[in-house]
C-alpha cells in the first residue's frame, strides 16, 4: 500500500513539472531567422521609386510654374509694347517708338512668351513615370529571394540609364558650338559675306555649355550612386555575417 502510495506521488510531481515547465523564450518580431535575405536592393528601390515620385510631382509644379509665368508676362510685355509703345515712347522721349523696333521687340517677346507657354502645357501634358506600376511585377513577386534579384536587375539598369544620360549630355554640350559655327557660316552665305565672320565670336558664346557636360561626365547621376550604395551595403553586410 505504502508503495502505491509513493508511486502515485512520484507520478503527480512528475505531471505537475511537465505542465509548469515554460515555454521557450520567441524571437523579436524584428529578428529575421537565420539565412533569410536581408533584401537590400528591394528597400533601397522601394524607397527610390517612391521618392522619386514625390521629387517628380515638386519639380513639375515649379517647372509649369516658371514657364507659365515667365511666358505671361512675355507676351503681355508684347501687348504692351504693340498697343501702347507710341504713347510710352512718347512720355519718355516725346516721340513715338521706332517703327522697327517697336515691330522686332513685339515679335520677340511674342515668339518668346509662346514658346514658354507652349513648353509650359508640354510639360503639364507629360505623365510623371510611376515606377511602381511600371516595375509592378517586382513589387508583386511573394518570393523574397526572387524579388531581391528582380530588384538587383533593375537597380544596376537604372544605373546604366544614368550613365548613358551622362554621355549622352556631354557629347550634346560639345556639339552645340559647332552647330551654332555651322548655322553662322550658313548665314554668312547666304548673305553673300565671308563664311567665317563672327565666327569664333559665335562658337565661343556657345562653348559654355561644354563646362555643363564636362562637370555631367564626371558626375555620377542619382541612379549610380544608389546602385553603388547597394554594392557597399550588401559588401559590408554580408562582409559582416560571414
């Protein structure tokens, strides 16, 4: 009896200790269990095709902005001049305005002020690009390790796009003086003067523009460094785990 007894004690401490033993400690909501991509590439082109849309929409609304104030107020300094040049001319210099002259600022400002707000409403008509949408089947892929390389693959496109754009801007800055040397030899011609009149003058005044392209060869475009960015950070991480 005695041995029952102690049985069926031993038994019941055995139980109780099963049931209170606790259970074992989970992991941080935030700590990714072991082997599972860090995603790099995926945030950092999340996070720059949001931002880029927010960049896009600011820079559009100061773009139409400017050229539709600055093509107003041309064409209504044309309108002013067409209509009350005489009379301004005259209570400046108690004379009407020089009929040429009154006739070549008029067409000027007017050519200029319809060009502004014709590039104006070019712009407002352009669509932002929403990378988003366009990448949409990288943003939809579930598998994390394929949606990383997908966004691998876009990062260093995007990256070669940039550094097309670079070159692309150089070689247009260099090539503008020699097509304003070309339409002013054109010009000489046509007029029966010496082809190269004014010709340095002409390339000289245009060959500012090389300094842009030469500064834009050298400079990396945003797209570069953000694919460099994701070359050190996934150097330095993995650099790190290993």
């Amino acid at each position: 009896m005695k041995r029952k007894l102690l049985t069926a004690l031993v038994v019941g401490l055995i139980s109780l200790a099963a049931f209170a033993e606790p259970e074992g400690t989970p992991l941080p909501t935030d700590q990714k269990p072991k082997g599972q991509s860090p995603e790099i590439a995926y945030h950092l082109f999340s996070n720059w095709a949001d931002n880029y849309q927010v960049r896009a929409r600011k820079n559009k609304a100061i773009a139409e902005t400017v050229l539709f104030s600055t093509g107003g107020l041309a064409l209504g300094g044309a309108a002013l001049i067409w209509f009350s040049g005489d009379r301004i001319s005259e209570n400046c210099n108690g004379s009407p305005m020089n009929s040429e002259t009154k006739r070549d600022l008029t067409m000027g400002l007017g050519i200029t002020g319809g060009a502004l707000v014709l590039s104006g409403i070019i712009v407002s008509a352009v669509p932002i690009k929403d990378y988003r949408a366009i990448y949409s089947d990288v943003f939809e892929e579930q598998d994390p390790e394929v949606r990383e390389a997908m966004a691998v693959s876009v990062l260093r496109y995007q990256a070669d796009r940039g550094k097309e754009r670079r070159i692309a801007n150089f070689i247009w800055s260099c090539a503008l003086p020699i097509i304003a040397g070309a339409v002013t030899a054109g010009a000489n011609i046509s007029n029966d003067e010496r082809w190269n009149k004014d010709l340095l003058s002409s390339m000289a005044n245009s060959s500012w523009c090389m300094a842009g392209g030469v500064v834009s060869l050298f400079t990396k475009s945003p797209e570069e460094r953000l694919y460099d960015r994701y070359l050190n950070t996934r150097d330095a991480y993995y650099g790190a785990t290993r």
